[in-house]
C-alpha cells in the first residue's frame, strides 16, 4: 500500500534496522522502543489487522516473534521477560494499521504495564461468563 510506512519500509522506501526477513514476515526494530530490544513482526504483504492476515502467515509470525523473543533473552540486552502484543483495531490502540506483532524485553519495575480498569477487580458470574462464551461460539 502506498500510504502504509511499514510497506514503505519493507520495500526499502524508508530505513528500518532489520533483524529477520523471509517470504512471509519480516522482523525489525522498533523505532520507539518501550524499552532497548523492543522489536516488530510484520507480514510481508499489508494486511490491516487480524482478519486481512492469512492464518498460516499469522502462525508464521508467532512462530518468528517466539524466535526473536529468546534471542532476546540471549543477546545480553536487559530481558528478565518478554510481553507478545498485537494491537487489532483502533479501540486496541493500533496506530500503524499495518498488522504486527511486538515482541517486548521486560524487566521488573520498567514502568511499563497494561492498565487496567477499577472494576477490573469485581467478580464476574458465571451466568455472565455462560452468556459471553455463547455469543462467541454462535460465530466460530
Ligand atoms: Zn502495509
């Protein structure tokens, strides 16, 4: 796609510090790390988000970010842990709709965590959990 920077930079019409790249995913550095070492998956054909990415290639990008996930654990950057994470839609706070998955070096007290909401706390029934898991099994 035209407009699209990930496109742009697997077509080499941006920089991008590669790590990986094969015929269906490319790995690279994130340009705003979260912290050092924080890297992208990213398929090689523009796919939006999770229902635009062929299954197999969605595989294939889990499969690359589990192997960038424990060079990382091996490089000798700080990495006590690592946090997969794939934004789908904007509500998820995907900013490049251009699908990838981050593969994040953790250490403890790095200041960066998924907030979550004061109710988060609360309960939740089981007849409510009945009634979720029946609405999404009606559609797979
Ligand atoms: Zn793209």
């Amino acid at each position: 796609m035209a407009d699209c920077i990930f496109c742009a930079l697997l077509a080499g019409r941006a920089p991008a510090t590669f790590l990986h790249r094969d015929e269906r995913c490319a790995a690279f550095m994130d340009i705003r790390p979260v912290n050092p070492g924080h890297l992208l998956v990213v398929p090689t054909t523009h796919a939006v988000g999770l229902a635009d990415l062929d299954p197999d290639t969605g595989a294939h990008l889990f499969r690359t970010a589990q192997r960038m996930a424990a060079a990382l654990r091996a490089s000798g950057i700080r990495c006590e842990g690592v946090n997969l994470f794939l934004a789908d839609g904007k509500a998820a706070n995907q900013e490049v709709f251009h699908a990838h998955l981050h593969v994040i070096p953790r250490f403890r007290r790095d200041g960066f965590g998924f907030k979550f909401p004061m109710r988060y706390y609360v309960p939740t029934r089981r007849a409510a959990l009945e009634e979720n898991a029946e609405q999404i099994r009606r559609v797979l």
